[in-house]
C-alpha cells in the first residue's frame, strides 16, 4: 500500500534521518518526497510503500518527530505524468503584496499548465518566485509570457518564462 506523510515541525538535524530510518525499520519504502525549509518550519511530504497497518507507521513516526505528522493512505494510484507538450519555468520578482501567486497562477492555469512545482520566498520585504509548468502541447511562449507580464504588472512583480532545458535535467 501507498501512503502519503507529511511532517511539519521546528527544524532540527537528524529529523529526516529519524523519519526514514523509522520507515525502513518497518519494512517500508520511501518512493518520492519533497522537503523544505519554510521560514524556519521543516516541511516534507513522502510517499511510503508500506505493507502493513497505517497505524503502525503513525505510532512509529509520532515517536520519532511527536508533533506534526500525519499520515494518509492513498485512495488509488495515480498515474504518472507523461508531458507530450511543454515544460516552462517561472520566476517572479518584487515587492510583497497579496495576491501575486494567486495572479500568476491564474494565467498558467487559464492557459492549460499544471504547476508541477512551484517554490516562494520573502526576503527583506522582496517576494521571489519559481514555477514548474507542464503542457499537454506545445505553448506560444510569446504569448505566454506577454499575459504572465501584464498579470505581473498588475501586482508590482516582473515575471519571466522560458522552455526548460532538457540538456540541464
């Protein structure tokens, strides 16, 4: 069976080494994951293959990071991505103010992309911001990237697309 983990909690060294090492001493298999640093908060989400009860890998996780773990059985197995079109990365620069990933977004959705990956930061009052954008076909990046400037004008950021380089993957 599938599971999905995440764990939210003050950052310290070892926790990931404690999450894992709790997940193979269960016979368990870490599939995938993301983790990051959010303002100071640890923040991972993993994909366990795990043949046994949910809430024996619960109670071993809690014991490992006792707050800010959950676990959740996958309802059914998705699919993997397979892109036929386009993938096209994001950034965004400027001052903060609400609404700027709310904007942006909209125009990657509006126009058929699904953000596969999508990282924000605050820095001294500078919001900074990259997407991953999957299409199922190939995109008229001009055009793209003339709706993502309007829209990022409208909130006070510059924001710049371009195709991703397969050569760097």
């Amino acid at each position: 069976m599938e599971f999905v983990v995440t764990v939210v909690s003050h950052d310290r060294p070892g926790l990931i080494a404690d999450v894992t090492g709790a997940v193979a001493a269960l016979g368990g298999n870490l599939e995938s994951s993301s983790m990051t640093l959010l303002q100071g908060h640890f923040a991972w989400t993993l994909v366990v293959a795990f043949d046994a009860d949910i809430e024996v890998l619960r109670r071993e996780l809690l014991a490992v990071c006792p707050t800010g773990v959950t676990v959740s059985e996958l309802a059914d197995e998705a699919e993997p991505s397979t892109v036929v079109g386009d993938r096209i990365v994001v950034n965004l620069h400027g001052a903060d103010r609400r609404g700027i990933v709310a904007a942006i977004t909209r125009v990657l959705a509006d126009a058929g992309g699904n953000i596969v990956e999508l990282s924000t930061h605050l820095h001294e009052g500078m919001y900074l911001g990259t997407a991953e954008v999957e299409f199922g076909q190939r995109v008229d990046l001009t055009a793209l990237s003339e709706a993502l400037a309007a829209a990022g004008s409208d909130v006070g950021v510059r924001v710049t697309a371009h195709r991703e380089d397969p050569d760097v993957l």
